[in-house]
C-alpha cells in the first residue's frame, strides 16, 4: 500500500523557515517524479515543485522560486520541502505526492497534509 | 505560464442529476488534464487522466473528455458522496502544473 506521511508543519513568524518531510513507503521510491502542493485556508489547490526521480530536476511556481528548494533522499524514501523567507500568504496546508508516469507523472497518491501558519 | 480556468465555480444539484464541468486552458495541453475530486479535509483524489481515461476504482458515473483547450468532467447520476469540489489540472507544461480554481458541486 502505498502511503505518504508529511511532518514538519507548524507556527513560524514572517521571514522565519521551516523544513517539511515526506516520508514515503509501500513503492520503489526512486522510480517516481514527486510533488509538492498546497491549499491556503479556505482557498484552492495550488502546485509548488516538482522534483525528477533521481533529484537532478527541480521546478518551481514562480511566488516560491528562490525561497522553496525542493530535495529527496532516495536512501531514505523521502522528499523535502524547505520553505525560506516564509511570508503570510505561504499560509496553508502543504501536501506531497506522487507522480504516475504511465499517467504523465500527474499525482496519483497524496498525503495527508501539513499545515503550514505564517504569523506574527 | 499555462492558466486554467473552471466552469461553474459553484453548481447546486441534486442526487440523481447529470453534472457537467468544465475546464479551460490558456493553450494547448494536448490530452495531459487531470481531474480530482476534494472534500473538506481531506487530500485530493484522483478521478481522472489523460483527459479521459478512468482512475482504477473510480465510479463509471465518472466521465471525462476533450482535448487541446477545453475539457469537460461528467457525473452522470449524481450520488450523495460526489457532493465535493473538483479540480482540473493540467501537466502539459513540462513539469510545471496548474491547478484550475475549483467547482463546488452542493444541493
């Protein structure tokens, strides 16, 4: 069974970081693109990286590049987000997922979501 | 970048309806739209990829279609459980994807 376990959210100040998990199981995880996406309160989904199989490739949404770097520890089947420069829009729960390359590498599976509170 | 809009953003019906979205892309994405559906707190789920074809497990009320910019999800005999809000996304963007702003479906 394929699962994925996202930790590391909480309450951080504006400007602060936050570096969140996402820990993989039930696939070989090295053989699938990774995703991370998020929700703002109240608000729609929106994607914010993508990162290839081995960890050479990584995309952006342009309000996080340069702020968000996303990584993967195939080692240790987990993928990380970490999020710098933390603004109040960065509010929201952040969810990892994976890719489905016979689909096109479009997220199949989803964790559970982190919830992410950028406030002073 | 792809922009991706959605149509109805609120739709209210009733059980035993034929719902129809749809979703438009700012250019061409080919085939490469996904479909899913969102309920409150919960992680999405996927229904639909590659436009049309059914994710495994997914009802056959479930239908999708189109191609190149406009794309339409039907729910044919609209069940209790499909009240939620759904999402097109597209991956024709070589590895950049976007989300559309969501439709609603309520009583």
């Amino acid at each position: 069974e394929v699962q994925l376990v996202e930790s590391g959210g909480g309450l951080v100040q504006p400007g602060g970081s936050l570096r969140l998990s996402c820990a993989a199981s039930g696939f070989t995880f090295s053989n699938y693109w990774m995703t991370w996406a998020r929700q703002a309160p109240g608000k729609g989904l929106e994607w914010v990286a993508n990162v290839k199989k081995d960890g050479s490739d990584k995309f952006y949404v342009d309000s996080v590049k340069g702020r968000f770097t996303i990584s993967r520890d195939n080692a240790k089947n987990s993928v990380f987000l970490q999020l710098n420069s933390l603004r109040d829009e960065d509010t929201a729960v952040y969810y990892c997922a994976r890719g489905e390359g016979g689909y096109g590498d479009t997220p199949r599976y989803w964790g559970q979501g982190t919830l992410v509170t950028v406030s002073s | 970048d792809i922009q991706m809009t959605q149509s109805p953003s609120t739709l209210s019906a009733s059980v035993g309806d034929r719902v129809i979205i749809t979703c438009r892309a700012s250019q061409n994405i080919n085939n490469w739209l996904a479909w899913y559906q969102q309920k409150p707190g919960k992680a999405p789920n996927l229904l639909i990829y590659k436009a049309s074809s059914l994710e495994s497990g997914v009802p056959s009320r479930f239908s999708g279609s189109g191609s190149g910019t406009e794309f339409t999800l039907t729910i044919s005999n609209l069940q209790p459980d499909d009240f939620a809000t759904y999402y097109c996304q597209q991956y024709s963007s070589y590895s950049r994807f976007t989300f559309g702003p969501g439709t609603t479906v309520d009583f």
